[in-house]
C-alpha cells in the first residue's frame, strides 16, 4: 500500500499540502515550517522505501549534506539582501519606463503564485540551459559541482556551489523588482523549493500525467546523468512546460549520475569553477 501511495499519490499529496499550509496558516515561519516539514516526510520515505537502495546515504553522509544545505541557504538569502541593496533602484525605474508595473494584485493568490512561479521558471530555463551549452557559463556558476554527487536524494536541491546561488536567487529578483509581486512570492518560492526536492528525490513516483506540467524525478534524475546527450535535457528543476515547449524534454531511463565514473571530494567540487576531474563526461566543451 505505501509503495502504491508514494508512486501514484505522493506528488500530487505534496504539493496540495504545502501549498494549502500557505494559503491557510499565516505565520511568519510558514517557509521554514513547510520546507522542514517537507524534507522529513522525503527523508523518511527515502530510507524505508528508496526508489534505489544504493543510493541510500549513511546518517554522517545525511547530516552533512544538511549543514551545507542550511549553510547555503543562509548564504541565498544574503545573495537576496543584495540584489534588493543593488537592483531594486534601478529596476524599478526600468520597471517604471516600460510600463510593468501592472501585476494583477486582484487576482486570486494562488492564481498569482502559479503565474510567478512559471515565470521564474522561464528564466531559470535559459539560465540552465545556458550553464550547459557554454564552457564560460558552466564554470562561472560551478554548476558542475551540482552534477558531480552520484548519488541523489531530495537534499541534493540545494547542493549547489556558493557561486551558483547568484544565478538561482536571479529569477525570483528579477520578476519581484520588476513587476512588484507581493506576497504572493512567497508562495511560488515554497512551491519552488517544493518542486525541486521532490525531482531530485531517491523514491520510486510515477504519475504520468502530472508530468505534463511539473518536473518528476524521473525526469530530473535524467538530467543528473552522466551521459552528456541526457544530461543536456530537462533543464526545468520545477516544470517540464519550458523543455517541452522548446525541445528540450525526453524520457527515458538513467543508468547513471555524476560528472564522471567518480564523484569529487568536497574540495574538488569547490574548484571546479577553475579545475575540472579528468573524467568529467558532461561539461559544454
């Protein structure tokens, strides 16, 4: 029953409950409740029903990839503080001279989330896509280091090197300066970050028609291969609307992660913006 219940209906269980704790409960820590609340229920159900048991990390393993993970994500927000510091002035004046300043703050909130939601998306796609079609790209945002784990489980979201978070935290700065969102951000960034653990996720969910819109893990894991012509798919961490509208969408199964036959330490991951393995497979040439 619970393999059923993981492979049919957790997705679609996930995100109807994340985003009704939003809309429903009005606290100030609904972000980190949601998010917390999110990787426990994925870290169970990955130690006890794992889509793939080689992929099960020690508890060490585990609790070291959450202290980065939180460490990272102190280090996006402060990224954050300074894109409002030193964008806000400037696009808005922009915003002003083109006219953008037309959000429609009637609207319902969640129809406003969705819209914020598939427009940072739009962005992140060409920034995805870009990290993987130029050798300048890939190295400045050390996207490779986010490539490099060969094993993936939904704490892998935010395993990113530090360079990187200055292009993840760009799309949500962009839409929220520009078009002046409100609060309706906050519930995009939880179905964001909701979306993204669940794609990198080590479970077993195949519900076909739910990836007509958002990103299954099987399909991401696709693009963690290390097989160059799967791994230049499915740039879309949050939906697969961008790849299948512009050709970039596949299906199919992976054998494989990483950059390479082996994964990098730690401290290879953090140079490779400047030194790449030897046997790096998937790196835009």
């Amino acid at each position: 029953m619970l393999d059923k219940f993981i492979q049919y209906a957790l997705h679609p269980v996930i995100l109807i409950s994340v985003l009704s704790a939003w809309l429903l409960i009005d606290s100030p820590f609904i972000f980190f409740g949601t998010v917390i609340g999110l990787h426990v229920v994925l870290g169970t159900l990955e130690y006890v029903r794992p889509a793939r048991q080689a992929w099960v990390s020690p508890a060490l393993n585990k609790l070291s990839a959450l202290v980065l993970v939180v460490m990272l994500f102190v280090a996006s927000t402060m990224v954050g503080v300074l894109y409002d510091n030193q964008l806000l002035g400037p696009l808005s004046q922009v915003s002003g001279l083109l006219g953008l300043n037309f959000w429609p703050h009637s609207w319902p909130l969640l129809v406003q989330a969705f819209m914020i939601f598939l427009a940072s998306e739009f962005i992140w796609y060409w920034i995805h896509r870009a990290e993987h079609k130029w050798t300048f790209v890939w190295r400045l945002s050390g996207h490779g280091a986010h490539h490099s784990f060969k094993q993936l489980n939904a704490l892998n979201f935010g395993l990113n090197h530090p360079l990187e978070l200055f292009f993840l935290a760009l799309p949500a700065a962009l839409i929220g300066m520009l078009f002046g969102v409100g609060e309706a951000a906050l519930g995009a960034t939880i179905l964001l970050v909701t979306q993204a653990s669940i794609a990198h996720s080590n479970l077993n969910m195949s519900s076909k028609w739910i990836d007509l819109f958002f990103t299954t893990n099987r399909h991401h894991i696709g693009h963690h291969s290390m097989v160059l012509e799967q791994s230049n798919t499915n740039y879309g961490c949050a939906t697969l609307i961008w790849d299948r509208l512009f050709g970039t969408f596949i299906d199919g199964d992976t054998q494989e992660c990483g950059t390479g036959p082996t994964e990098p330490t730690l401290l290879q991951k953090l140079v490779m913006p400047i030194r790449e393995p030897r046997d790096t497979t998937i790196a835009p040439s």
